[in-house]
C-alpha cells in the first residue's frame, strides 16, 4: 500500500474544514487555547530595560552609557528610573517613529517631543473645544519638556507582577512592533498581518498600505459598514471551523480615552476606543456572519467558567486599565493579572498559551534599532511574555519576533500551517509581503518545552504593592 505524505493528509484536512495540528502528539497540538492580550504604548526598555539577562539599556556600574540630546535646551537626558504610577510619554506617529529611530542612532527622542504639537497630549483646550497647539520649543517649562518621562523606566518596584512573569515564563526581548507608527495599524497587523485603506471595501484590490489612518471614518466614528477588504486571520479560522472570540470593553462612546485625544477634557472616560476594535469593520467578518464573536470581555469570565473559551481569543483594554499614557501602570497591571489568574484557575490551563505584548512603544526610549522585515516595518520594540504550561521556565527568547509570529503559531496550530496569503488562502489582496515566511521573523516555539510535564499556573495579587 503506498505511503500517503503528511503534507498531502495536512492539505486533505483544511480543505475540508478540519484543523490540522503540526508537531504530533507531543508538541504543538497541546494547546488548544491561544490567548493574545493586548496592552497600550510602552517599550521594551521603559519596562524591562533593567531586567537580568536581557539586551537592556546600556549601563556600565549600574550608570546609563547613552545620553538622549535635547537639542532645543543643548543638554542631554539619560534614561532614568521612574516610580511615578503615571506617565505622559511622547508623541508615536508614524513621522514620530522615524524621527525617534533616526536613522538607527536611537537618539531622537527628545527632540521629537520638541518638536510636535502636544495640545492634545496636555488636554489643553482652545475656545469652542479646539485644541490650542503647545509646543516644547513655545513652552519649555512644560513637565513633559523640562523632564521628560519618556526616558524614565520601571522595574519591579512598580510592575512586580509582569517581571514575575518574566521571571518565571519566558519573556522576549527583540519584540518588535509590525509597522512604524501608532496603535490602529499595530491593531490591523495583531489581526490581518497588515495595514491599509481601501477606496471600495468589497474590492480588496483597492486597498494599499496605510501605517498612519487607516480608517476613512477617523478614530471618533465607527457606523454598521465595514472598511478594510483585505484578509484577515478569522476569514481563515471561519472557513477551518475555528473558534475564536475577540474581547472587549464596548461603550456607547468607544472612541474615547483617557489621553483626550480622542474626547475632550470634559468628557467621560468609559469604553474601548473604536481603533482598538478593528475586526468589526473587516468585510469577512460581515460576510461570515461573525460580528458576534465580537464580545464584552465579561463575556471572556463566564466562558472560561463554563467551559466554552474559543481556541483563538484576543483581549482588549478599555482605556482606564490600558497603560496609555497617562492610565494608571499599577491598574493596568491588576486588570491583566486578574485576566491571567482567571485562566490559571480554570479548566483551560493545561491546554492554553497567554502571549502578553504592548501594541506600540508609546514614545518611550528604547535603544535597539529595528531591523526591517519590508518597506512598512519592523517598528520599535515593544515588551512580550509568553506565559502558560509549558512555557520554559525564566527563558528569555533573543529572536527577532514580532505580531507575525502570534499569526504563524496559530496558523500552525489550527490551519496546518495556511498563511493569509494571497497566493493560497483562496481570497487574494495586494498585499506586499506575507509577514508570517519572512525569513527575519524568529520561531515563537522555542519558548515552549512540550515535552516537560504541564507547569502550574502562577497566581498573583492584583495589587502586590498594596498587599
């Protein structure tokens, strides 16, 4: 009898709609459950530039060796440990990124903050509402100008939890963000493996790429009508008879959030901004009938209880406990904490894997250059902790990784190994690159030992410095 290949049976199993697992019975196919959380605007050294072992910020005795210039006052600023819970940050456009990198010297930092508008970013409102544009060159005086916090890092004086993570999990310091700029394309990478605009949605040949807005409605608007017509990861789950669910904290005002820049001054703080809930406007999930797996991540707490958790889940902030500048660090970390106790005492540990990641740097300094996946990126690095049972103990992973590798693992947990690929996925678009085979994108397993016997979960206190 002729040997059937294991490509061959792979293929045979996602073309009629059965997940394919990859890495036989002692590898891969152990989990079941792949939980993506997803924080807001820090980087890698603003919260684990001091942590052991790392590619952290360049010391010698305990001393920052680097000096960001500020050239509008002509001194310079070395990275500082900050204790203060809140944080302003800097300005993390697109432009912004660029300037920040500076050509691969790192050093712009500063002089990017000088040099944007920071009306928004103050709350500083002009007559009728407008904002009244301050600048560091007009206002030197400002806190975020005479000292400015996006040099200052944290350790576990005041994040404990997420360094305990790291400590005994494993935590990747060459994460780097998908793209240059802000958090809605970092949003569309996590989900799609792209970011663009398209001129006609239902036609995915009309979208290109778009690394600063993306959506045509703007971050205030978000109406019934989808926007983005190119392929998304569920458009592949839905057709492979995957569950997955994507969490939020909805309201009857998402685009508002704590920094203003979406509300004014005086408006209440309450839901999830509409550029972090990015599948609703995917014609595929309209087609396939999935705006429902669009859910109250109160929702995410009774189907772990009962039994039901999705084998894909994402999870957003709403904006009190994301950790944008200027949220609470101490609030954000108790609400993800709480998210991972949850899953460490149910019924799905053994089975699950928690990638914990920041969707941008949020200005903050960080000194690794990126390194370039494609003419849209890599962006800054940002902090990512993998966390679950069989996760190496206090590994740190020095591969260059970025969303793309959460895309690959799921693809080849539960696609047999499908990428969203235009050439294979039976739903083409322009895409410039399949992020997932970039040969620059590290492997995530080797953070796992799927021969060891299930790790315990970690359970923590919300709030360890209150305790």
């Amino acid at each position: 009898m002729p040997r059937i290949r294991p490509v061959l049976v792979a293929l045979g199993l996602v073309m009629w709609g059965i997940p394919a697992c990859s890495g036989g019975s002692s590898g891969i196919d152990k989990i079941d459950h792949v939980i993506i959380i997803l924080r807001e605007n820090r980087s890698f050294d603003s919260y684990f530039g001091t942590f052991p072992g790392v590619d952290g910020i360049p010391m010698k005795d305990g001393v920052p060796t680097v000096c960001i210039p500020n050239s509008a006052l002509g001194t310079c600023l070395r990275p500082f440990h900050d204790p203060n819970d809140r944080n302003l940050g800097g300005p993390h456009n697109y432009d912004s990124a660029i300037a920040d990198v500076n050509g691969g010297r790192m050093d712009g930092f500063i002089d990017t903050a000088y040099s944007e508008p920071l009306g928004l970013l103050n709350g500083a409102r002009g007559p009728a509402g407008r904002a009244r544009v301050r600048t560091c060159r007009r206002e030197p005086a400002l806190t975020i100008c005479a000292h400015p916090d996006l040099m200052g890092y944290h350790d576990q004086r005041e994040i404990p939890n997420y360094w305990s993570y790291a400590r005994n999990f494993a935590l990747q310091d060459h994460m780097f963000e998908p793209n240059w700029g802000p958090s809605e394309p970092a949003h569309l990478y996590l989900v799609s493996g792209w970011s663009a605009r398209c001129s006609n949605p239902h036609d995915p040949f009309t979208c290109k790429t778009n690394l600063q807005m993306p959506d045509p409605e703007g971050p205030r608007q978000q109406d019934n009508l989808p926007d983005y017509g190119w392929t998304d990861l569920t458009y592949l789950l839905y057709r492979n008879k995957v569950s997955w669910a994507y969490y939020i904290d909805p309201s009857d005002r998402p685009d508002c959030d704590i920094t203003h820049a979406f509300c004014g001054k005086s408006q209440r703080l309450i839901g999830t901004p509409s550029i972090w809930n990015p599948l609703r406007d995917f014609v595929t999930v309209h087609q396939n009938h999935q705006l429902g797996n669009i859910r109250d991540v109160s929702n995410f707490l009774r189907d772990l209880k009962e039994g039901h958790l999705p084998s894909v889940t994402w999870i957003m902030p709403d904006a009190a406990n994301s950790e944008h500048p200027p949220s609470s660090i101490s609030t954000g970390q108790a609400y993800v904490t709480r998210l991972i106790n949850a899953i460490g005492r149910s019924s799905v540990w053994d089975k699950s894997v928690i990638f914990l990641t920041w969707d941008d740097w949020g200005g903050f300094y960080d000194h690794v250059p990126p390194p370039k996946a494609d003419h849209n990126g890599y962006g800054l690095r940002v902090p990512s902790i993998v966390i679950g049972p069989y996760v190496k103990r206090g590994y740190i992973d020095h591969q260059t990784l970025s969303f793309d590798a959460y895309l690959k693992f799921v693809e080849d947990r539960f696609l047999g190994g499908q990428r969203i690929d235009p050439k294979t996925d039976g739903r083409p678009d322009p895409r410039p690159t399949v992020r997932e085979d970039a040969k620059i994108l590290g492997d995530i397993t080797k953070a796992f030992d799927f021969s060891q016997d299930p790790r315990p979960p970690l359970i923590l206190p919300p709030y360890p410095n209150q305790e």
